[in-house]
C-alpha cells in the first residue's frame, strides 16, 4: 500500500491557520486527549464572520462554558457522570458522559468582544464576527 500525501487547498489564511489549529488540537495524544469526550463540530467561514457549531446532545446551557483569553477561544462542558447500579450489567455503552474542553486559537481578524453564542437542541453555535480592517471594501473608480 502506497501513502500519497494530501494537501488541503487554501481557502484563506485566516480560515486555514484556524483549520490547521483544529487538526493539530484533534491530533494531540496524551492522557489529557485521551479520556475527553470530543463532539462533533462543523467550522464554516462566511464573508462578515466564522461560524462553529458544536453537537452536544444532552447538555444543558448552564453546563457550557465559552471564554476568550489572549486570542484563545475557549469551550468547556461538564456533564456529571453518575454512577449507576451496581447491579446494572450494560451490553453497550454508548452514551458520552464527563467533561468537554477544547481551545481554540483564533485568526488575527476575529473581533473577540463581539463573539456571540446560542445552545439550541444540542447544537452550540458560535458566530465569530471578522474585524472591520478584514472585511471587503469596495472602491469607488472614477473614469476621465
């Protein structure tokens, strides 16, 4: 078997440092990695703004926790995980209880004081708002 190796085309600097951050963080291994709960998340990039959506199912909005420290987005969720019955014999076990912590490193043109966020049926959705100095500008062209 042959490895060929990929590489992602570019959308945007700014979209692709964040992506390359994303791939690294999901990557890492270590204790700390390895007994965290990861769930899904989708990244999109629109003209005026990144939107990241995160599915967790189960949770409620008091257990999410979203700051930004020095460009560092942080998201952290904690579901308690309760013991059961000691008598309780579980073919499978499926269901993700515990703690959620995942930082993010954000591109330059990401205006963090107007970060927003909306936990919605198990989905939490981030809307982070790109700098005015990053967004398009039109230039008005006289012609003589």
């Amino acid at each position: 078997m042959t490895l060929v190796k990929y590489t992602r085309p570019r959308i945007s600097r700014s979209f692709d440092s964040m992506l390359d951050n994303f791939f690294e963080d999901f990557n890492r291994g270590g204790s700390n990695y390895s007994d965290v709960w990861r769930p899904a998340m989708n990244v999109s990039e629109l003209e005026k703004q990144f939107d990241l959506s995160f599915s967790m199912p189960g949770f409620e909005k008091e257990d999410i926790t979203v700051s930004v420290k020095d460009h560092t987005l942080t998201v952290k969720a904690e579901k308690e995980n309760k013991v059961e019955n000691e008598g309780t014999k579980y073919w499978t076990r499926e269901i993700a209880r515990g703690s959620y912590e995942r930082h993010i490193d954000l591109p330059e043109n990401v205006n963090t004081d107007k970060i927003a966020a909306e936990y919605k049926s198990g989905i939490l959705t981030l809307s982070l708002p790109k700098t005015k100095e990053a967004l398009p500008k039109e230039i008005a062209v006289t012609v003589k």
